[in-house]
C-alpha cells in the first residue's frame, strides 16, 4: 500500500501544524502520516466504521472506511510499551481547533480505535459534514480517532463525543485532576459528575483553567447563572438557547431520560464546584 505524504493534507492545515509550535507540556507532537507510515511495523490497514458525524438520529446509519493503524500500535509507537500500565491513567488528544479529548486508559483495552489519517477511497477528501453543529466539509487531518462500533453497537449512543478529528498531539496524563474535584468537593458524591462533565463538556469549554481551548468559558460560573430548566435546553437542545451555534446537543442517539438526567447531574455538579482564581 503506498505511502500518504503530507501533501495530500489541506494547505491550512499544514500552515496550522508549522504555526503551533512546541506541544502543550508533556505533550507528543504527531509525525507527519507519510513519516508515522515509515515508523510503524505494518502498513495502514481499512478499518470501516458507523460514521457519528453524518449519521442522524432517524435515518439509516452511514458507513465509512478509513485508513489507519490500531490505536493502541500507535500509541505504543509514540509513547512507550508502558504507556496503558499506570493506573488512573488517560490519553490526551489536543486538536488544532483547540478541542482536547481525554480518554481514559482503559476504554483501549475496552474497545478497539484507530489513528486514521485518510479515507479508503485516496480520492475522497480526507473531511466530514459534522451534523451535529451544522458545519459542512470539516478537515479531520491530520489524525481521527475513531471506534469500531459495528463489533460495539454500545458505542452509537455516544455520537462523536469521543471522535476528535484535527489531533495533532497526544500525551499520557494523570486522571481525574484537581480542578474537577478540588478540596471540599467529595469525590464519591461527585466522581461521576466530574467524569460526565469531562466526557461531554470540558473537550470544549473549562472548569477553573482546565478544559479544552475551542470555547474556554468557565463552566463553574456560567451554571451558577443559569436556572436547571435553562441550563436543560442549553445541553438538549442548544439551537432553541442559542440560534446558530455550533455547539452540539447531548447525544440524541440516548435514550432522553438518560440524555435529561446527565444534564441535572452536570448542572447540580457545576453549581457545587468552587469558582478558583
């Protein structure tokens, strides 16, 4: 199979990668996919999935093939032959739009991803119509992470929550970080509100400083100015909040009641934590 050089990348997002500079702390820039092809033992293999981003919640689901390496034959490539070994552990996958996924460790023993860095077909373009925010011929290179949900049909119900396209560096970090369960917070009360909060929100927006950069607004506060009522329209249903956004809804592909009892939970959650300087 020949090699994917770096030319086959949109130019913007090639002026992206050289306009980024060092990696955030700890952090392991990607290689170029044409470079990470001549690292890896084997060549890039197929790997079709239930696409999240084109697939609507009453509609047929929609197929893809990409082509890509093992998630976890990567990560032993960049990070070590230890890197799923310590416990508490999650992988961090920063994105040039400042989307930041992570992903606790165990879900790769769990559940099998795939690094992907092209479609099947080489003449498709290497982009997706994200539906969910209504964005149109969205670049997902330089790397995709995406989930074998046809052997996982489980994993449908999540959408593109843990799907970030655009990853440019990954990391190896510690779980659960002071800033979603500070002092005073109880971590069996709220351990799973925090875990909720990082899975659905915090790719986006903060907490205290921690979070993604795509949105950094400071959850911590924006709940505590917001009614629940408010609040659950804002996560169910963010076009009736906020016409235009982009921001996507809480999985529709959730049973509603599921979809409504994470919205209390994330909503009491960020009422209880402490604003932090």
């Amino acid at each position: 199979m020949s090699i994917i050089h770096c030319a086959n990348l949109p130019a913007l997002l090639l002026l992206s990668l050289a306009l980024c500079g060092s990696p955030s702390a700890g952090a392991e820039a990607l290689p170029a996919p044409a470079l990470l092809q001549t690292q890896m033992a084997t060549p890039p293999a197929v790997v079709t999935v239930i696409e999240p981003h084109l697939s609507v919640k009453g509609e047929p689901p929609v197929r893809r093939a990409y082509l890509g390496y093992p998630a976890a034959q990567v990560l032993r490539q960049l990070l070590g032959a230890d890197w799923n070994r310590a416990s508490n552990s999650e992988i961090e996958f920063r994105a040039l739009d400042g989307f930041v996924a992570r992903i606790p460790v165990e879900r790769f023993a769990k559940y099998r991803a795939h690094l992907v860095f092209g479609l099947a077909d080489a003449k498709a373009p290497f982009s997706v119509d994200n539906k969910a925010q209504g964005e149109k011929d969205v670049p997902l290179g330089p790397y995709y992470l995406v989930w074998d949900n046809l052997a996982a049909p489980e994993l449908l119900a999540e959408g593109g929550a843990q799907w970030p396209y655009q990853v440019a560096q990954i990391s190896l970090r510690q779980a659960s970080p002071p800033a979603l369960l500070p002092p005073g917070i109880s971590s069996e009360q709220w351990a799973e509100h925090a875990a909720l909060a990082q899975k659905f929100c915090l790719s986006c927006h903060q907490v205290n400083g921690f979070g993604g950069d795509k949105m950094p607004l400071n959850l911590a506060v924006r709940a505590k100015l917001l009614d629940e009522r408010t609040w659950r329209v804002w996560l169910l249903t963010p076009q009736a909040f906020k016409p235009g956004t982009s921001m996507p809804a809480l999985p529709e592909a959730m049973p509603q009641a599921e979809r409504e009892a994470i919205a209390a939970k994330l909503h009491a959650y960020l009422k209880a934590l402490p604003v932090l300087p």
